[in-house]
C-alpha cells in the first residue's frame, strides 16, 4: 500500500509544542509511507487541495492526517480523500492536538508521542478496506418529545413544512413553563397571550398528532427509522369523547387536589382541566385525591358528564408510532428551594418560589391576578427577591448560572410595582446577569423608573417576626449588615434538569453532563445535534436558556430535521459487523449479545445454519466481535487486526 | 556517539526505551470525548498515554489488553461511558464483565494488576479525565517498566481466527 501522512501544524496550535517536521520526517521512514509533509493548516480549502494533489501525485492508497481530533474533522477529510478518488475509509487520523499539543508543554516528549500516534495510525491504515454505504429509505415524520415552548416552535415549524409530526407531552396539557408565566421580559407582554395562539395551532394543525398526559417508553431503530413506544397514561376520561365543558370539574365533590399548575399554591378538583387554556383541553382524574379511587365510592363525575366520558377502569396503553427523527425538548425543573435551610421555604408560607410569585401575578392564578400573600390572604407591602437560589452555588451541586432569574426577578419586581403602587421591592443579589438584548436597559429600569432597591450581597436567613418575615444579609457595596422586614419573600428559584432526563436520554442513547442537561454534539458548532444521528434538541433540556434562545433552538432542530429529510434516502454507516462464514461455528453468542437485535440466522444448503449480520440494523458497537469465540464476525473499520495492528506498533 | 538532531529516529527509539508507555482503549463516545474536552480545556496531562480509539468498551477484548501488557507497555487504561449511559446500552456492562474477569487473571499469566485500570469518563467531564490520566500515569511511574516484557513475535501480525480479513460485502 503507498500511503500518504499529512501532519497539520494547525497554526501555532500544534506546532507551537510539536516539531511537525520531525513527526513527518520520522513518518517517512514508515513502512508503506510513500509521502509525508507537514503542513499550516490541513484542514483549510488548499490543505485539502494539497492532500488530493498528493494522492494523484504520488499514487496514494490511503491517508493518514495528524491533527486534531477525529470527533472534529474526521468527516472534512474523508470527504477531501474522496474527492480525490480514494474509498473514504481509506483514512485514518492521528489526534496531535486534543490528545498531544493542548495537554502538555514539552516538545521533545510530545514528539515522540506524536510520531507514535501517527505510526500506529499508518499501522491501522494497512489493514483498512474499503467500505460502501448503503442507501436506506426516510420515514419522513418527526418525533417532539416535550411540547413546552420549544417543543411547540418546532413541532410547529416542522409541520408549515408539510411533515407529520408526533408530539408527545408527559402533563395533561401542552405549553409547559411558558404557560405559567405572567408576563415576560424585557418587553413586559402577556406570556399566554403570545403563547395561546401557538398551542391552538398545534391542536389544529393536520399533521401534528397530539400525545398529552403520555411518556416515551422505549425507542429502537436509527435514524430514518425510529419505533418509538408511547405510553398513554390512565386519565380515567375517554378523550376522544370528552368535550371539555367543565361540567364535572364544577360538580367534583372532592375539591383538596394540589394544584400543580398554580404550583401548589390553592387546590384543585380531582378531576379537572389543569387551566383555561389549556391544550388539549380535556378533563382527567387525579386518583390519588378523587372518592371513587379513594373511598370506593362517588360517580358524580360519570353520572353527570353528558357524553358518558368517565372510564375508571382505564388503563395505560401503548401505542407505537414510527419516526425519521426525534427532537427533544422536554425543558427544564425548578431548583428545590426547600434545599436552602436558612431561607425557610417549605417551613414559612411567605416564602415562594419564583413561579409561585409568577402564579400570583397571573390573571388565571390562584388570587386571579391580585397579588395576596399565601399565608393571610393580606396585599404585601415588602417584597424581597433574593437571586440565585440554587444557582452559582458549588454548595448545593448547582456552581452554573441559570441566567434567567435576574431577569424575572426585575420582570417581577416591576410588575409588584404596577400592581401595587405603594409597595417596596427589594432585591438581594450577586452580580447581574443581563447580556440579552434589551436587557440590561429593563434591569436599569427597575432600579431607576421603578424604584426597585437592589442590595449587593447574600442572605444569610430569613425567620418570622410577628406576621412578617425578617430577611438578615450583608451589602457588600457599603460592607454592612442588613436586615428587611418583609411580607413576602421571593426566590429567585434556579433552573436545574427536568426529572427523568436521564432515563430518557438512556432510552434515546444521548448523553448528558454531570448536571442531567444533554450534550450537544459541539458546544458551538452543532449546538443542535447531538452525537446520536438523527436525534436533536432545542430548548432547556440542553442548558438553561430564556424563551428567545428556546424559540430559537426549536426553529434550528426543525431545519436540522427538514435538512435531514431533503433527501429520501440517507446512508448508512457502513462501519458494521460482517460474518466470515467459513470461521462461524454456529454457537449463536453473538445473537445473544447483540443489543439491537441486529445478527439472525442463515441457512445454507438447506441445513447449515451461520449468523449473518443485517447492516442496516447494525449500529457498530462490535460487542458481537469482542463475543465471537473464533472470531469469524469482524466489525468493519475496527477489525481485531486493525485494533492489533495498532497494539503492536504501540508495543514496538 | 550521540546524535546532534534530538528528535532523530535513533534518539526517538532512544527516548521511547527509557519511557514509560501507557495504552489507552477509549470508547468514541464518552471517554475519547472526555479525553477530547481535557485538551480543548488545556487540562496538562503527562505524556506517556497513547489512545487507540474504539467504538464501545463492548468492543474491548481482553486480548487486547493481554497482547498490550505482554508485549510492551508498561500500563493499560480502559475508559467508556458511565453504566447506563453506553450510546449502545449495554456494551460496557458486558466491557465490566469481562475486563473484571481480565483482572482477576493477570496475576496468574504473570502481570502485576495494577498495570490495568478501567473506569468511566462521560464526554463532558475532562477535569476528570485529566485526574484518571494522572494518576494512573503517576502508578505506572511507581511501578517502573513492564518487567514482564516479551519481544514482538515478529515484523508480521498474525491474522486472528485463522482468516484473511472479511470480504467486502
């Protein structure tokens, strides 16, 4: 094999630490290594050009490029040896910079490992074969798992370009925290208002089938062709019947339901429509508060609903549904604000959480808009807003800045003001988060047009006195101690990763960081994919972000998915597990292990029976391979002789 | 005689007799992530490891770890996604499985154990690559060289399985 070794200097970044020329001189001295140089940039449009030059040049069969991670460019260059004629798996890379330049200083030993990585790289190189995608049909429908506002940007997006969307929401309505909202910064405009429209659209859009109060139970397949299992929860009223005329909500007798839209703030009835507008807008039980599941007896429901929609044997179903892609955007939970001792929330009814305020300001909340305090039902003359609970706080696991509650919390305190002329607000804060546009101008407003008093410091307790709350923290502008009687106390609650992202990231084979949020596939450059083809996010559940950025990302997940479904057919990895009929012995290990039920039998002659891999279904982990007792299945692009070949070098 | 040009290929083979080697099978999506972040992060690491990158831990065979230890380098790091998080399931609880099996026979094929570790890395966390390369690199310094080692076979890898590699499809 001649084979040509490109060793990128990547400006300064990795010859600043690596003599590239030494790597390259050495690599010259390999066996099959017809042609080596080093060069600036690799992967830049002449780099490429000099690497075809160099294969019709020189008669190359193979390529090895040493820079930068394969996760990186991997793709860049396979195309670039591809367009010079070469199968594009006839490349190999060697990671200088990642794994060698950006981690030590020392350039004599950072060569050699240099010129070790790229031998083992040629090494492989030999044993590379050229390898042939398949072309696979596109189920042209897409999956939104979430439908908060991000969820509902881009199932909508999706559906303007006329694909079929299934859209599968765990709560019984659609529009998520947006829905809870007031009103939302910077522009002060009504959160339902903007919001509603968007949900209505959903229901009455063809191609959106709508899937409320249901979880994904498990999904198989690759992208193109996902099977996606969706649990449909027990609502206990048929839906296909139910009209949504309140009729049983107004009648329920059993009226001590917590209130998970107002945020536990009032009750609810047992069975009942989680709030006015919501979508669908259907009626269900909650069984751990109705009579007839508690005491065994009640019906008023059943007797009372005009079209006889009350199920009380229903069970949860399963329904199966087959997608191209999955967007994710199941968004994000509140911090527990009770985690925070000294703050009393959880112990002192005055102290709420940031959406609880948001609940009392709303028009559809539990005072309707009036702002009461839970405790006594009494206006609050003192408010005090203290920031990031449960943000930049390595103490309670959560050091990241959830970014948005500086600006509810100015968002709020304006609000208070307009609702309550004569009322103080003051807000206790680290530093002010406001990069977004127009923020930092709304922030200014609150402090200078309304008044809001913001004191630079920590809290260090909050403790009752009288029917008023004490709030004792520091300035640490004027480095003195400060206390604030308060009627009512907001915290600036944080946002932390939707409960159940990890089992759903299991499910969906993504992965998440040490917070639960997701990985992106690139944290700049494909801030929307993630490492799983054909799955893509938008929205909170991939860090915390304001509406703006969420509405965004929804729009850039169903481009991805539009881009994705241009074409009708996409490739597929051909990096598969392959049987060598000859060396199989038939002992079905490999059927066992596979996860994806990938390798079936095959008869041949009528009675010999030998495994044979199904490349489409084979997603190249190589479990079968490292399984197989004679190695007679080989996974493609990662053979025993490839990884071996690399192993000897390394032991030479 | 010593030879003026440091990184020529007598001094290269020079340097690599004194050093230490380290073997690393990384699973592409977790732990050759993690090792990824570490360097965007700048995370200094010592140099000893050299990373053969794999699709899964699932795809480890032990043989690869043996071969490794028996012909040449001094230590062997194994590293995929946290169980549970395998972009492919189940592969590293089946890595577990047997890379736990491996341990419990180096001792007997001649191997001190302490030349092999295998942990978990996820792609997000290079502070913790770094630390994982760090100390296991500092092990293997306290351990010296590999005194088990055997020379190559030869210049000619053996096809396993008795088989020239997989036809094309």
């Amino acid at each position: 094999m001649r084979i040509g070794v490109f060793v990128c200097q990547c400006g300064t970044n990795i010859a600043a630490t690596v003599d590239t020329e030494a790597v390259a001189r050495e690599a010259r001295t390999f066996a099959d290594v017809a042609y080596a140089t080093s060069y600036m940039y690799t992967c830049s449009e002449p780099g490429q050009q000099e690497i075809q030059r160099a294969i019709s040049e020189h008669n190359l069969q193979g390529v090895v490029v040493a820079a930068c991670s394969p996760r990186m460019h991997e793709p860049t260059f396979r195309r670039a040896v591809a367009k010079a004629g070469l199968n594009r798996y006839m490349f190999e890379m060697a990671n200088i910079r990642e794994h060698v330049s950006w981690i030590g200083n020392d350039r004599a030993p950072n060569t050699r490992k240099a010129v070790d990585l790229v031998r083992m790289a040629v090494a492989k190189l030999r044993f590379n074969q050229p390898l042939i995608a398949l072309k696979m049909p596109v189920n042209k429908r897409v999956l939104v798992i979430g439908a908060g506002i991000a969820g509902i940007q881009t199932a909508l997006d999706c559906a303007e370009g006329d694909l079929d969307v299934v859209m599968v929401e765990r709560r019984p309505s659609i529009g998520g925290k947006m829905a809870k909202l007031d009103k939302t910064f910077p522009t002060i405009d009504c959160s339902s208002c903007i919001l509603g429209p968007k949900m209505v659209d959903v229901s009455q859009k063809e191609n959106i089938t709508l899937y409320a109060a249901s979880e994904i139970e498990s999904i198989n397949g690759y992208v193109g062709n996902f099977i996606v299992q969706i649990r449909k929860k027990a609502t206990y009223v048929d839906w296909e019947t139910c009209t949504g005329c309140g009729l049983c909500m107004e009648k329920c007798p059993s009226a001590q339901a917590p209130d998970a839209f107002n945020e536990g703030l009032g009750a609810t009835k047992a069975i009942n429509i989680p709030f006015p507008q919501a979508i669908p807008r259907k009626a269900s039980i909650d069984p751990l508060h109705c009579r007839h599941f508690t005491r065994g007896k009640c019906g008023v429901c059943s007797k009372i609903c005009p079209v006889k929609a009350i199920n009380f044997d229903m069970q949860d179903t399963i329904v199966t549904e087959e997608v191209g892609a999955i967007i994710v955007a199941t968004g994000y939970d509140l911090f527990d604000h009770s985690i925070y001792g000294e703050y009393g929330a959880g112990r002192y009814p005055d102290v709420i959480s940031g959406l609880q305020y948001e609940r009392i300001l709303s028009a559809s909340g539990p005072s309707g808009g009036h702002i009461r305090r839970p405790s006594d039902g009494r206006e609050p003359k003192d408010i005090v807003f203290i920031a990031c609970v449960g943000s930049r706080d390595p103490s309670v696991g959560r050091p990241y800045c959830s970014g948005v509650c500086c600006m509810y919390i100015a968002k709020q305190a304006i609000l208070t003001r307009d609702h309550l002329p004569e009322s103080n607000s003051y807000v206790f804060y680290m530093d002010i988060r406001a990069p977004g546009k127009n923020y930092d101008e709304f922030v200014r407003r609150a402090q200078e047009e309304y008044g809001v008093q913001y004191i630079r410091g920590r809290v260090g307790k909050v403790y009752p006195r009288g029917n008023r709350m004490v709030v004792q923290g520091a300035d640490t502008l004027l480095g003195v101690q400060v206390e604030v009687e308060a009627d009512l106390v907001v915290l600036a609650t944080g946002i932390e990763a939707s409960a159940g992202a990890g089992d759903l990231a299991e499910k969906l084979r993504i992965s998440y960081d040490q917070y639960g949020f997701y990985m992106e596939s690139h944290p700049k450059l494909r801030p929307v994919e993630t490492n799983t083809a054909g799955v893509y996010l938008a929205g909170a559940c991939q860090g915390p972000k304001d509406i703006p950025a969420s509405v965004a990302q929804g729009s850039a997940a169903a481009s991805k998915v539009q881009a994705l479904f241009a074409r009708d057919t996409i490739e597929t990895n051909p990096q598969v597990a392959l049987v060598n009929e000859r060396a199989c012995i038939a002992c079905a290990k490999c059927i066992q292990v596979c996860p994806f039920g990938a390798i079936k039998w095959k008869e041949l002659r009528g009675d010999i029976l030998k495994a044979e891999v199904l490349p489409t279904v084979c997603q190249g982990c190589g479990l079968c391979n490292a399984t197989c007792p004679c190695k007679a299945i080989q996974l493609q692009h990662s053979t025993d002789n490839q990884i071996l070949a690399e192993v000897n070098e390394l032991c030479a | 005689m010593t030879d003026p040009n440091p990184y020529s290929s007598a001094a290269l083979a020079e340097a690599a007799e004194q050093g230490i080697k380290i073997a690393g099978f990384l699973c592409n999506w977790c732990s050759y992530g993690g090792a990824d972040t570490a360097g965007v992060c700048r995370f200094k690491q010592p140099t000893d490891l050299r990373i053969v990158r794999i699709p899964c831990t699932g795809r480890m065979d032990p043989l690869f770890v043996a071969k490794s230890l028996i012909y040449g380098v001094d230590g062997v790091l194994v590293s995929g996604c946290h169980p549970k998080d395998c972009h492919y399931a189940v592969g590293n609880l089946y890595a577990r499985r047997r890379l736990e099996m491996l341990k419990s026979f180096l001792s007997f094929m001649g191997i001190d154990a302490r030349r092999f570790h295998y942990t978990w890395v996820s792609a997000s966390e290079g502070q913790r690559w770094q630390q994982v390369v760090t100390e296991f690199s500092e092990q293997i310094h306290r351990l010296g060289a590999n005194p088990g080692v055997r020379k190559q076979p030869g210049e000619n890898l053996k096809p396993v399985g008795g088989q020239k590699e997989a036809p094309i499809p």
